[in-house]
C-alpha cells in the first residue's frame, strides 16, 4: 500500500443520503479514489473507508451531523488500487430541496504532514 499525497489545490467533495450512500462526488474524489461517478454512485461511502480508521470516528461523525451539527476531523481512506490518502473533512447536514431529503456534503482538503502525525497518534490511542 502506498500513500496518495493530496495536491495543496485538491478538493474532494461528496454527497450522501442520511444512510452513508454516495449521490454526488465531484471529480477530484473519483481521481484521487480511482472510482468512476457511476462505480460511486448508489454505493456506501465506506467504499472508500481504510482499515485502520477507528471505528468510533465514523460514531462521533454520525452522531454529530445527525444532531444537525457540523463534523470536522482526519480521515485515513483508500482508493480502488488499496493505496491510501489523509483529508481533513467537514461533514455538513444539509436539507437537499431537489430530493427533498437531508443529505450529508462531505468537503475534504490535502492535511499537513503535522496534522496527520497528530491523528496518528491520537487514533493509536482509539478503537
């Protein structure tokens, strides 16, 4: 497994249902994950979840935005081939007026080197 850099300028971008399923990804997520739109769409954004994530991450993720608050954090992910990227994201609730559903938009920017050693070690120390 190798690790993806993320460019200064990536910004990955995508949309769920209010069960984790993928309706939207813009084009930086499908390069960097090396899925196309249409692999993406329909299927559950742990699709691109990495092992080594803890799982109480994805908890405090879900139980905040489903409070209608805002999520922010470092995310471990991996793309199609099994390499890996770091991303600080910003889950945000949101009430989407065309499916007249609330939908969860997940932006995700490239993290420092710093940041990523940080959420290292502080995700040795989770379950």
């Amino acid at each position: 497994m190798n690790e993806h850099i993320l460019k200064s300028d990536d910004f990955l971008v995508s949309q769920t249902d209010e069960k984790g399923i993928i309706l939207f990804a813009n084009d930086d997520f499908c390069k960097i994950v090396g899925y196309t739109l249409d692999e993406l769409v329909g299927k559950p954004h742990s699709i691109v979840r990495h092992k080594d994530m803890p799982k109480v991450a994805f908890k405090d993720l879900w139980d905040t935005v489903k409070r209608d608050k805002i999520w922010t954090g470092y995310v471990k992910n991996s793309t199609k081939s099994g390499d890996f990227y770091w991303v600080f994201a910003t889950v945000y609730p949101m009430y989407d007026e065309v499916r007249k559903a609330k939908t969860y938009m997940s932006c995700r920017r490239k993290p420092s080197a710093q940041e990523i050693n940080e959420a290292q070690e502080l995700y040795k120390t989770l379950k």
